[in-house]
C-alpha cells in the first residue's frame, strides 16, 4: 500500500484543467492509483466558515475530476473533523452529488484527531483502509517471475528476468 497525501494545490489547479502544468502531480496519481479517499473538512463546512460555499465546490469538483475514469476502483469520502458538527442538510448536498454518479464501490467515514464516542472516530480511520484493502482483494497487482543469480548472496539472489 502507498498512501499519498498530495499538496492540496496539486489537485486544485486539476479540479480546474486537468492539463495545467500544476496538475501534474495530481493526474498521476490518478491515472495510477487503485484506491482513493477525498477529504471533507467539516470544520470548513459550518456555517460560521467563510469558505464553506468553496469548500462545498471543491469537494465536488474533485470528486467529479476523480469519478472520470474511475471505473471499478474504490472511491471513499472522509469526513475529517467529525467531532465539529455540520448542517444535516450540507451534508445531504454533497452525498447526492457523489450519488447522481456512477461509482461501483462507494463508502463514507466520519474521522477525527478526537477519540469520538467508543473511539469511533479512530476506528473508523482504520476501517476506511480496511475497506479499501478488501476491495482491492480481487486486484491484486502480479509478481514479477525472479530468478536466482547469487544465492549465496541474500541481497542479489532474486533478479527479475527482465534486468
């Protein structure tokens, strides 16, 4: 497993064109990546935030960039600072955006630094890699065939046959 936890910007500048040279980073990861989990901040989705309109807008435009193309593979959406409560109804809009899409393999996960009530919010940080992990079950990346050049050597003993 790799996790990446890409500049914010990266993605950004590919919410808006998918081309921009500042989105380099971003389409790569997409293009190669068999899993994804976008944050929500709900702490910039309360109705004292000053950029909840915007937040709202990237979420969405993000989601829309990562459902292009997304075929088969796992999409999840992380509520992060779960423990700051947000408008039922905020919440609402952006679940049905993400529901007017066809993504075969969806979940939400309500996240905090703060244990949260039973631990839920830490566990459910684990259950989200969890889910992803058991979604990913089935597409398992092939092992390359390795022959051995020195097995005396336990660092050059396995070689790929392609080397």
């Amino acid at each position: 497993l790799v996790f990446t936890d890409a500049p914010g910007e990266w993605f950004n500048h590919w919410r808006i064109n998918v081309n921009n040279e500042n989105a380099k980073g971003a389409k790569w990861i997409h293009d190669n990546c068999d899993a994804f989990l976008l944050f929500a901040d709900c702490e910039m989705l309360t109705p004292n935030s000053l950029n909840r309109g915007t937040t709202k807008q990237q979420i969405n435009s993000v989601a829309d960039r990562i459902i292009e193309n997304l075929d088969n593979r796992p999409f999840g959406l992380i509520w992060s600072k779960s423990d700051i409560s947000i408008p039922v109804e905020t919440k609402r809009q952006i679940l049905s955006h993400f529901e007017k899409n066809p993504i075969i393999h969806f979940a939400e996960f309500e996240t905090s630094v703060k244990e949260g009530e039973d631990e839920l919010f830490h566990k459910s940080i684990c259950n989200s890699i969890y889910w992803i992990i058991k979604k990913l079950q089935s597409n398992k990346n092939k092992l390359p065939s390795v022959i051995s050049q020195k097995p005396e050597d336990m660092f050059l003993s396995k070689r790929t046959i392609n080397e």
